[in-house]
C-alpha cells in the first residue's frame, strides 16, 4: 500500500515558503532515497501574486482554502502566520484529513489546545519543528530523543533580534533604541518591533516548548515578561566586570507539581556555553532527569533554517506515508487526555540571585544601611562593587549580586533602599541565573 | 494488530545497563503513556552475576545469547562493548528477527557494513543513538531532523576524557601526564587510556557520524589521527594570547567529491561557543545547506545520560511495535543500496590555517629567514608573538598564525625553519579552525 507521491499543499511564499520550495528541489533526488516516494510540491497559494518565484509545476491559488479543499494534496503547509485565517485554514486542512506542517508559534500558542485536539481526533499529524528557535531540532528533541526524561527546565534565547540587539550594546557600548533601529534596517526586526522587544514572541515559544516538555497545557498570559529595552549597557558592562552576560532568556522551570514561566533579560556566568551564543543565533538549554544538561545552538529566523525545519517535518510525514504507515498523531508526545492544565508560580514567589545596581553616598554608613535592608529580608550579599569615583561626586554607583531570594522580597529590600536618605534615585534590579 | 508489551533484552549489566534499568523504571507510567503499550525488560544477561541490580522481574542468564533465543524478546540491547562476542550477539539477535539498540561504537565503526546490511536484508531497526556523544541526539538530528540537508561538515568533541585533561590543563596550567592520572583515578579515563588518547575512540565515532552525515561507508583506519597529549600548557597559554582555546576534535568535511577526516587537537577562536565547551562534555557542530550551523552540547558519558539514549532508541522502536507498524529499517538515513565508498583526501592535501612555536634568536635576520620559508611556499601570517625574554638568553620563542595551508605546505616550511641556523629545535604545529 506504499503511495509513489506525497504531494504538498504550500500557503505562504514569504521568505519561509520560498525556502521550503529551494530545499524541496535541492534535495529533489535524496529525498527520494530517503523517503522512498517523491515529494511533490502539488498546490501552492499566496495572496499576492508572485510571477517570480518557480513553484514547481504546482498549481497556484490565490485563495489559501482552495490547498485545504484540493483532493491530491496530503500535507498542507501553513507558512501564511497570523491567528485568524491561518486558525481557520489549519481547521480546514484537518477536516479534509490532511496532515499539517506550520511555522507559527503565535498561532499554536493562542489556539494550539483547539488543533491539537482536532488533529488527535482526526488521527492527523500536526507538526511544528519551525515554529520554536526555527532551524534548531528542539521540539524533535523533547518529543523522542528525551522520551524517557523527566524534563526539569528549559531555558533558551528564543528570540534572535533581541539576542542581536543586546550582543550588539555589549560589543559596542551602545544605547537600546540605537541598535534596534540597526536591526530594523537590516531585516532583523519588524517594523513593529513590540513583539520581539516585549517579550511577547519569547513567551508564545516558551509556552509550547514547556507544554511539550511538561505535557501540560499552558495559558499564554501566564507568563512573566520583562522585555530587553529594560538592559542598559552599564548594566551590561558592570554585567562583564562580574563575570556575567546579559541575555534575554525564556524560562520554564518545574518548582514541584507547579512551574515558573519567564521572559526576561538575565545574567549568566560567561563560562556557560549559552552566554558565547551572540547575535541573531538562538539558543535552548534543557535540563532531564535522564540525560541532565543539553544545550542546542542554531539559527532562530531565516528562510533557509526554518524551512529546513519544516521540511523535515515534511520528510518525516511522507516517510510514512510511503512506507504504507499512518503518520503519528501523537503530536504532543503523549495522548492529550494524559494532559493536565498546568499551575503556574506566581512571580513573587519565584526565586533566583539577582543584579542590584544604585547610587550611594560614599560612606561606610550608606553601605550598612543597605546591607541591613537585604539582611533583614533573609537576602544575602554574593558580591559587591563600589567605585570611587572622584571626591567631588555625591553618591557612587554601587552594584551587588544577591544570593537566591523571591521577586516579592527583592521588590521589598528595593522599597526600602530606595527610601533611605543615603541613596539616590531607583534600585536597577536584574536577575541571575547559573544553570 | 497493536501489541500491549514491548520485550526487552538487556545484555550487559554495567554502568550504561543499570542507567537503562533505572529509566525505564523511573519512566515506566510516562513511556506507557507515550507509547501505549508497556516496556517490559523481559531477560538480563550478563557474565558476572550481579545480584545487587534489580531486574525489575526480567529472566536472568548468565548467557547473553540466551536473551538473542528468547521468543519472547522484541529488541535486544547490546550493552556488552568490544567487537568479537558483541558482533556474534548482535548478528544472532538480527538473524531471530529482533531489533536491536547498541552503544558500541567500536562494534559499528569496525563491523557496521556487515550488521546494518544484515538488518536491512531482515527488515529490522538497529539504532545507535548512544553510540556517539552518549546523551547528545546527534544521530537522531542528522538523520531525521536534517532530512533535507546536505551536510557539508561535522565538527565535535566526541571523546570526554580528552576534553577533561584539556580543560584541567588550560585552567591549571597543568601537564598531561599529570591530568590523565587524575583522570583515571576519577573514572573518566580506562584503566588503559591508549585509545582515548591516541584519538581511536574519537575516530570510531567520527566514522560512524560521518557515515550517516554523507551516505558513505568509510574505513575508520583513512582517519587521520594525533593525540591529545601532542598539546602542552606552554601551547595553550600562547593559544589563549591569541584568543584561541584548545580542543581535540573530530572533523570531517566534503571537499569536491571527496572527504577530509581527522581527528587532532585544533585551536578555536575563543568567541565560538564550542570553545566554551568544557570538562568531561561533549559538543557537536554540523554545517549544512538548508540549516547553516547547528551546535549541539551535553554529556557524552556516563550512566544515566547514555542509558537516556539507550531508551530513546527502545522507546522509538517500542512506538512503532505498539501503533502495529514495521519499525523502519532505514537505519542509516537511506537504503544501503544507494550508498557509496568515501574518497578520502589524503592528509598531506588537508589544508586549514595553522599555529607554529620555536625558538629564535632575537634578531631581524632570524625573523625575515623565518618568514621566508614561509612565503616562499605561498603561506601568509595571520598574526605574531615574539617574546621579548631577558638579554641573557639567546634565544625567545616565537608564536606564529599562518593563513591557510596544506599540512604538505607547512610540513615542508617546518622542515625548512628546522634547518635555519638561527632557530633551535623542533617546530611545534598544531591546526587552527575558526569554522
């Protein structure tokens, strides 16, 4: 019952569709040792016309629903982002039982639990390598290689244009807004940069990477977000003289049956092998009771990597298409009624070291002042620098690493060293993390 | 036809088999959730009895091929090492119709012809996640996850004892032969350390990885191999002026046709984060045409780690047995038929650029004769330390870049500074990437 052809129903041709239209005719003959069938680009549809691009002999559309609707095509290959038609046009592919492929995280973040389930009832897969750290094989990872893990935390720069933009102010000392106007010029960032800036991206990709990792499902909303304009670059540069580098990280983390769910810029020793990852790379560390520490680095964007993500998805998918097998609808790892809904930390309750950097008359009063604030809060000091600066100065900077205390008992240390008459201005607060 | 027990056989009770029991109890209700049927460990065997380890209710022999006999076992997992029995055990089990799951990378690099043939003639999967880089899914990635790639290069620190002594080396300016008794006291080198040493352990896995990366058979005796105790602090400490570490790694890369294959130490920009790789860790970086750079790290070692390989590759098999399909036998990435014998290129037309040391006399003849025998073999310098030592001295040593060069090329300078009269002893060379 082996099938000569799976054929692919492609929607989108931006950058990502076009790349998976290269690999598809570059590994033309490989792939068909491989999978044992062709893979055939069938239907193709895009909004707007696009004379230039060859799609194969395909079909073109320029409705998206008529791939979901065309009989001959087996994967259909949602590339067209956005949670409105898109959700619409993956409903349309799973009713007709087809099997899907996307690259979008916002669309599964924001209506992954309808899908997944509408899939799994179908006995359709839904696959979606693309859609976190893009080339990166992490969700392949999770899924099979830690298969008999208990996965404890994953941890990653899951957003490349806010890794360019803080690699960029560390080597060079330059100002946020700066920089992500830089990014905006090349291609790195969008013209509405408040996604990638705020967090919002990261969470969308933590929330499915932690859900797989878990088999929990999680609300987006859940998750702490503190976007990466909050770094300045003497934060970065007092950062380096500690040992640390700053970057901006999404974390899940398993605090007994519940978990912490965070974005947010963070300090990492610069020994780890995570804080050499620079520039639009992106980067996920994953902790398992089995296996302990992997780190995964890769590209996170870019026409070529992700689409290498989603033809692998489309390779898999054919592979048993041709071998004569239904392709696995267990798409989340595990069957969705195994899944619970996951109880998320509240953020003053999640603990970690943290950064404090402020202004403080040079006296040895002003330091046992704010000394006593972090100890009558159970908050002790790992290290400290104080500049002297030159003796016309008021106040100089100081700058402290905490040990390990809760988000609600720095925020109070930080209420009360700001009060005090021997500080000026506000407590910069940064966390740390050493993995 | 779904069947609700998956058999194992466990053959060898070490280290790695009582990891493999371990996470098969531990993961027991999560597997039989994931899989949908249980993953019974049916029968152990192992020479040495071992009444310590619980067996978890499997049948006990003291015979390994009595578990390859049992009717009842689905996959054997061949946990035995070496490559006499463990090839006689592992064609038995193929011959009675089981899968099979191995971590033996010296059985596969030197037997792997006749046994992935055998499985394939059979129809059957013999998986070998754990073979190379323990608990890294390197295999899993080059042949799933890069499906549509062509791979270009593979790059790693596959051998964790070489990059324990070169890591306790560069932090404590210690000498190797000090570092590897330590090592062996630790555990992490064998009792006789030749072949982690001398780069046989790292060649056998490079063969193997890069047999699946390119589709060739290769003879792991075409690989070019130096020690890791070619490398002393005095070369570190120049390489890290320099902004290098050192690492051993394994390399192979496509050139035309062909395909360079070396193991060797080799410096590395310090700003790649491979560099940062440390201890007993391991690190593999692939290039390839639809992904770019991928780096994957994690423990390349160990009980738990290796066993989470291990029990990847049963749990994977075990989801196929359980979904009642034939799990595939496309174990190296495609039909064997279509595979071909590598070209390797010889060592002497390997080119990259290069790091030399010697010593020189301190004079602005001694330095031109030097560069002399460098350029008139058409080798630039990238950069140079000269060592200004005390005037007593007669002479100071001299630390070289060149740019890119044949190992025949820099053979033939060195052999040419060699014999300068104003230079004294040996050069030392070593090859320099920056990937």
């Amino acid at each position: 019952m082996t099938k000569r052809s799976v054929n692919i129903g492609l929607c989108g041709l931006g950058t990502v569709g076009q790349g998976v239209i290269e690999l598809l005719a570059e590994g033309g003959d490989v792939l068909r040792t491989r999978v044992g069938a062709d893979i055939a680009l069938r239907h193709c549809a895009t909004r707007t016309p696009k004379p230039e691009i060859n799609t194969l002999g395909a079909t073109e559309s320029r409705d998206v629903f008529a791939v979901a609707q065309d009989p001959e095509v087996d994967v259909l290959v949602e590339l067209i982002g956005g949670t409105t038609v898109a959700k619409d046009l993956v409903v349309a592919a799973l009713e007709q039982g087809k099997h899907v492929v996307t690259a979008n995280k916002a669309l599964l973040a924001e209506h992954g639990e309808t899908l997944f389930a509408l899939a799994e009832a179908k006995g359709l897969t839904l696959r979606f390598e693309a859609a976190v750290a893009g080339g990166i094989p992490i969700i392949e990872t999770v899924k099979s290689s830690l298969a008999t893990n208990h996965v404890t935390s994953v941890a990653g720069i899951i957003n490349g244009t806010g890794n360019f933009i803080l690699t960029e102010m560390a080597a060079k000392g330059r100002e946020f807004a700066d920089v992500l106007e830089e990014a905006q010029a090349l291609g790195y960032a969008e013209a509405d940069p408040t996604f990638d800036v705020d967090g919002t991206d990261a969470a969308q990709k933590l929330v499915l990477l932690a859900s797989l990792a878990f088999g929990q499902r999680i609300d987006v909303a859940s998750v702490f977000k503190q976007g990466v304009d909050s770094v300045s670059p003497t934060d970065i540069d007092y950062a380096r003289e500690l040992g640390f580098c700053i970057k901006h990280l999404g974390i899940a983390k398993r605090q007994g049956s519940a978990i912490e769910l965070r974005v947010h810029p963070t300090l990492i020793p610069k020994s780890k092998a995570i804080a050499q990852v620079d520039g639009v790379l992106n980067a996920v560390m994953i902790n398992a009771s089995g296996v302990g520490e992997l780190l995964l680095v890769g590209p996170g964007a870019g026409s070529r990597p992700t689409a290498s993500a989603v033809t692998a998805d489309i390779a898999a998918i054919a592979l048993s298409i041709a071998k004569g097998d239904q392709p696995s609808a267990l798409n989340m790892g595990i069957p969705l009624a195994y899944f619970s809904t996951a109880s998320i930390v509240d953020i003053d309750h999640v603990s970690s070291s943290w950064y404090l950097r402020l202004e403080a008359e040079d006296t040895p009063g002003a330091m046992a002042a704010i000394t006593q604030c972090l100890s009558e809060r159970d908050i002790g000091i790992a290290s400290l620098i104080q500049k002297l600066d030159s003796p016309d100065v008021q106040r100089v900077p100081v700058v402290l690493l905490t040990d390990n205390a809760s988000t609600a008992a720095i925020a109070s240390a930080m209420k009360a060293i700001e009060a005090l008459p021997s500080v000026g201005g506000q407590v910069t607060s940064l966390r740390v993390e050493y993995f």
